[in-house]
C-alpha cells in the first residue's frame, strides 16, 4: 500500500504521532511532507491554473512532488493541529493549490479509486472543522472514501498526552487501519461525489470554461465514460 502523508505543521507533535502511527499500521511505502517546510507558499489569485493550465502555476514546479506523491498514492493522510478552531494556515496554502482540481474543474482519474484519513488534534476543541477543511477538499477532489479523526488531546505536545489517551488513540487507529485495508481496492465514491460529478458535467456539456470542457471530453466523461469504472 502506498501511503502519502500531509502534516499541516513541520514539527512532530501530537497530530504528527497519531499520523504517523495509523501509516504505520497500514504498512507499505510510506512519502510524508510537512508544510510549510516543504511548501511554504500562497495562492497568489492570478487564475492561471483555472484559465490556462495547471502547470502555469508559478508555483507548479515547487508542488510537483507533492502532487506526483498525492497521484501515486493508495491512502492519502492530511493531518493538522487546530489552530484557532480550524487547519494549520499551511494546510490551507496547500489546498488552495488545488483549487484547479476540484470536480467543477479538471479533477485526477486516480482519486476516485483513493481512501482518504482526515486526522486533527486539538487542546480542548475545533477537530470537527478542522477536519471539514481537508475532507471538503477530498470530497471535491472526488476522493472515493474519506475517514475523519479528531480528538482532543488536553495537550501542547505528545509528551504532555497522558497513558490512557494514548492507549485510546491507539486503539482507535487500530480499527481504523483495519477498515482501510478491508477496503483498499474496493472503494468506489458515494453518492456525494457522483451528485457533484454529474453536476459538473452538465457545466462541462455547456462548455463554461473551454479548458474544463476539453478535459472532460477528451476524457469521455461528458460521454459514456465514468472515472470510477474500467471504461474502453
Ligand atoms: C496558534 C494555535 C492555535 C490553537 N488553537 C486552538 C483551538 O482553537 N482550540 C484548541 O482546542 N486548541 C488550540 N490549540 C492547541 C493545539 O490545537 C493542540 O495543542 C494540538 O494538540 C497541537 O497539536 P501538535 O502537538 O501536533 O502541534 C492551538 C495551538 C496553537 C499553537
């Protein structure tokens, strides 16, 4: 199983523990990445991803190993502290990279076959939104199952979580890993996704922007093709 990480933060904390700890029972390669250490930077708005091509992005060539990662993976891990109710602002730098990806626009073939892992960690509370701010992204990048974990751990770092939370966490990654395996190479997206999907392709058939719709097509997508099926 491949399996690519995406820590919201560069330092190993709780979050990171509790991560690191689910790859780890998942086995297989493991790729994981810490923002804003191995990228640090910000949408800067100019559209060009929407209007010209993703790889007109300035930043493009900087997050290329990141997506490359995202591609090649099984399971994708995004895992984040809350800060301030919400993700680390270096996940949301991130993700707003991807805006080009969403269904409504030209979404990746690979994630409707992906398992997803929302993870966050907060002192007291705030890991139910903060885990909405990644798993908006999975569902309108057409990831076809995401989980979501989040637990406050009454603590600034993993040190400071006492025994008989950790053993808590532990088991529930247990079972967590567990479902993933169950499903890995199974999973196929629930209705959510095909909703919004067959949304999108009504936009793409009325040709609303000329470089999503030629995805689509050359895709088969606005045809009979579908990207969660073996198509001809
Ligand atoms: C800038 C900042 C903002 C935070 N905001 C919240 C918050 O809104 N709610 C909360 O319960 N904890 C908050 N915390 C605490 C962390 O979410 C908590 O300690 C978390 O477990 C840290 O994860 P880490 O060990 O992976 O860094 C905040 C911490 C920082 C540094």
């Amino acid at each position: 199983m491949k399996i690519t990480i995406i820590h919201g933060q560069s330092h190993k904390g709780s979050t990171y523990h509790i991560a690191h700890s689910l790859a780890e029972k998942l086995g297989g390669d493991i790729r994981e990445f810490f923002l804003p250490r191995d990228f640090g930077e910000f949408c800067m708005g100019c559209n060009s991803c929407f209007r010209v091509a993703e790889n007109a992005c300035p930043h493009y060539e900087k997050l290329l190993p990141i997506t490359e990662a995202i591609d090649d993976a099984d399971v994708l891990i995004l895992e984040s502290p809350v800060y301030v109710l919400h993700a680390t602002g270096a996940m949301k730098a991130l993700l707003d990279h991807y805006g080009w990806r969403w269904l409504i626009h030209r979404p990746e073939e690979r994630m409707f076959s992906k398992q997803a892992v929302c993870i966050s960690t907060a002192a007291g509370a705030g890991m139910k939104r903060t885990n909405q701010d990644m798993a908006d992204s999975m569902l309108w990048w057409g990831v076809a199952k995401t989980y979501r974990y989040g637990i406050a751990v009454s603590a600034t770092s993993w040190d400071g979580v006492n025994e008989k939370k950790k053993k808590k966490i532990d088991q529930r990654l247990n079972t967590l890993a567990a479902a993933i395996i169950r499903h890995q190479g199974k999973v196929k997206p629930g209705w959510k996704t095909r909703l919004y999907f067959y949304v999108s392709r009504m936009m793409q058939k009325n040709n609303m922007n000329p470089l999503d719709a030629a995805y689509w097509n050359a895709k088969g997508w606005t045809k009979k093709n579908r990207p969660w099926k073996k198509n001809p």
